[in-house]
DNA sequence: ACTCTAGTTTAGTTTCGCCTAAATATCATA
DNA sequence: TATGATATTTAGGCGAAACTAAACTAGAGT
C-alpha cells in the first residue's frame, strides 16, 4: 500500500492542479507545511514510481496512476467524515481532522460498508461530491462567494472543510450547504459583502467568503437547508 | 503521537509478559514477524524514550508509562472490533485485521464516540475485556481448554482472536464466548480431545484446543450462548 | 543584454525501522 | 571444566521522509 506521506502528496498535486497545470514546488510545500527541497525530492520519488510526472523547475502532474490513487483518498475521506458526522455525532467542524488521519488506514470493505452504511451518499457534510469507486469523476466547477459577479440569488454548493473556526461560525449562521442567499452589497477596493440569508444580513469578509462555494439559485439546485439526518447502523446482516 | 511500529512492539511486550516476566528478543522477534536484531535496536529505543527496561541478553520489561500505551492501544484494539461487529457487520473473523490498523490513527474522541455508541461495554467480541480508560486492570487468569484439567461442565470465556479460519471454524460449530460445554474425552498422549456442546460432540486438536480459554460453568459465569445483537446508532446529538 | 531576486534544486544530515552477516554471550551437557 | 548449540548483540547498510545551507535557474525589469 501507499504510504501515508505518498498519500498526501498526491492529494496535494491533485487539488492544486485543479484542471490540468502543472503543480509548483513551493505550492506543494506550502500546502503540506514541509520545506521546499523536501518537495523536490519526494516528486523525484512520486516519479520515479510512476505516480507523477516531474520536470525540474517547471513542477509536478499526476499521471492517471496517480490521479487514481488521489481519488482514491479523496473518497475515503469524504465517506469518513459524512460517517463520522452521521453516525458518531460529530460536529462537522471536527470530522476533516480525523477523516485526514483514518483515510489512510481504512480497508476497502471499511470503505464498502460504511458507504453502505450512508445509502450511497454522493457529497461530503461541506457539500463535496464524493467520488465513485469506479469510473470517471469530475467536479463541477463552483465559483468562491468572493469571485462571484453573479447577480441573483444564489445557493451555497460547498464549504471548504479545512478551518473549524469558520466552519463553526458559518453554521451558527445558517450558512450549509443548501443555503439560499443573496449578496445586498460589496463594499468597494476588495472590501466585504454583505449578504442575506434567512432573513438575516451577514457582512463577511474575504477569508470567509473565499471558502464558501455559489452556483446561482433556482433551477432545482438545492433541497434547501438540509436538515440533521439521523442514521440507523446495525442493519447489516452477519454471516452465520 | 506514538509510532505504529512502537504501538506495535508495546503491545506485543505487553502481552507476552502476561504478569511480570522479562520478554526476551526472540519472543517479540517471532510475534511481530521482524529479524532478531531488529528487536535489540528498538528496545533500546523503547528504553531510551522511557517506556521500557532493557538489559542486554536478559531482556525487557514495560514501565508504567510503556504499560500505559500498551493498554490504551488494547482498549482501542477491542472497543473496534465491538464496534466493526455490531455497527459495520463485520463478521468476528474480520474485526482483527482491521482493528489492528485503526487502533494506532484514531483520536481520543473516536475512542470515546464508539465507547458510548456500544454503551461503554467490557468485553470484545472474542470475550476479552476492554480496558477501562482509567483506572486499574487485570485480566483475570484464564485456562486454555487444551490445558485444563477441570472435570465438570465448562464455559468458554475467550477464544484467541487471530486466526480467521479457527475463528469461522468455532463459529460455525457455536463455540463462542459463554457457550456451556463439557469435555467427553481426551485422546492419550496429547491427543486430542472430545467435547459435547449444545448436544453435539466435537474433536478437537492441540491447535484448536489451545485457542480456547474456558472456566468451570455454574456460578452465574456465563449467559449462555449471545444472539447476535444489534446496534442503533445516530443518536448521539450534534451541536446545533 | 544584464542583473537581481524569487523560486528550485543539490548536498549533506538526521531519525526511524528494517535487513544481513559477523561477533559474542549464555547455558546445558559431556 | 570445556565445548558446542542457541540466543543475542554489534556492525554496516538501505529506503523513506524530513531538515538546513548552499548553489543554481528562470524570468522580470532596467
């Protein structure tokens, strides 16, 4: 098996490359908080494996072994933290830490049974679709809250799942995913937005409104505001 | 954190010390599959970094703090082997190989969300008791059925939970932890022997036989044979 | 075209966990 | 008590994954 480090890398490449570039040294490093020639000579290896391909001074790209292997993290995780939140309790501020750790450790009949277990879900607590055992698997582009120029209302597809403060204020405000919102001002130079949501005006500002993720409302978007789902586990029958 | 390789070695000292034995290299060697000479350079390490006492060609012996880390790495170990059965399905053959992996990544939080999932039990699908995460623990003495010389009626406390295949075996036949059996006879020269269990008779070997840890019956030991039972899960409440 | 800087790579170490081969200690037994 | 078998340790090495410090590219700006 992929080693835990190897794991991570790849991940890395894979969100950063979003599409198709080409993934710098420092990128990566800054990403996984490790020092630059730490990077050079991991990629060699990612390399050297058939996992990525590497040209010195112009950066890294999975190729589709890779890519595989990525995808491969990117479902365990997010199977992990819709289980954790759904049949454990947690909070959804708490699951990205655990889910980073157990997505390397868990078995594919782990990964059966607890995506068994959910109904075969297909988005992550923060709205990220999970990608499927097999087969193609692309992710709808989404525009940040903060790029949008969109005018109308607008529903919140996804939330970055990386920072528990921000996700703790965000659910405290109602902003999941599923949120209908409208954006009622732009303060200007980059200044915050304001926001209606539920009734509600919020002002938020940049490092919040980059992580969360809109597509323009209507349309049979969203469900609207989901509510806590409960989960009745023990309904796999035991061999004899 | 604590390394698996280390984890594992704790575990494996723990273990093979049963009271207050010295653990010799060749012992752990054996047990986790590595070459002798890989054993000497880790318990030196295990001694350098407090968890152990090691002296050279007479062997090595767990401190508090090394027995502190081997206990709550079994408490893990049995918490998620209940956990993989009643919640996942697993069946009690599987629950070992994954628990042994997961055992090492998950966090405080995990270990206290599946404890109060399975309502805080004590004892793991194979009859072991589950470490209490504080306080004092002792396994109490048991006999292996290929060892015991008791005459009357017996119940099966433990069985070993390592080998899949004897597991499927005594699954299969109903020998699981509190079924009531009584030996019939015993082969001359270690040979095997016979018992009667739920009105059939069985012949086991030294293999078998010696998997199995037993107490004399009577007494309010056992409940009889456990149904499997069944867990709903989800009703812990998330923060709003 | 040249220079400067920011970004990258190379070189040299470290720690962990494992290996094989060789040396050495211990213990039972002749 | 000496010897030989068995157990154990030492020596030397390897691959993974990180680090720091030093050398080197590439591209922007003059």
């Amino acid at each position: 098996m992929i080693s835990t480090s190897t794991g991570d890398y790849l991940k890395a490449i894979y969100d950063l490359a979003s599409g198709e570039a080409w993934v710098s040294t420092s990128a990566i490093a800054q990403r996984l908080g490790v020092a630059p020639s730490s990077v050079t000579s991991m990629t060699q290896r990612l390399a050297d494996h058939g996992y990525a391909v590497y040209i010195p001074y112009q950066g890294v790209r999975l190729t589709a072994k890779g890519r595989e292997a990525a995808l491969e993290l990117l479902r365990h995780h997010r199977l992990l933290e819709l289980y954790l939140e759904r049949a454990l309790g947690y909070p959804w501020d708490r699951v990205h830490e655990e889910a980073e750790r157990l997505e390397h450790t868990i078995s594919e009949e782990f990964e059966d049974r607890i995506d068994a277990a959910l109904g075969h879900p297909t988005e992550d607590p923060h709205g990220h679709p999970i990608p499927p055992k097999h087969g193609a698997y692309r992710e709808d582009p989404v525009e940040s809250l903060w790029a949008t120029r969109a005018g109308g209302p607008l529903v919140v597809r996804r939330v970055s799942d990386r920072d528990p403060e921000v996700l703790r204020y965000l659910d405290s405000v109602g902003l999941r995913p599923g949120a209908r919102i409208t954006v009622t001002g732009r303060a200007p130079f980059e200044g915050p937005l304001t926001i209606r949501s539920g009734g509600a005006e919020h002002v938020l500002g940049e490092r919040l409104a980059e992580q969360i993720f809109v597509a323009p409302a209507g349309g049979g978007a969203g469900p609207g505001k989901r509510g806590p789902r409960e989960l009745a586990l023990g309904s796999e029958e035991r061999s004899p």
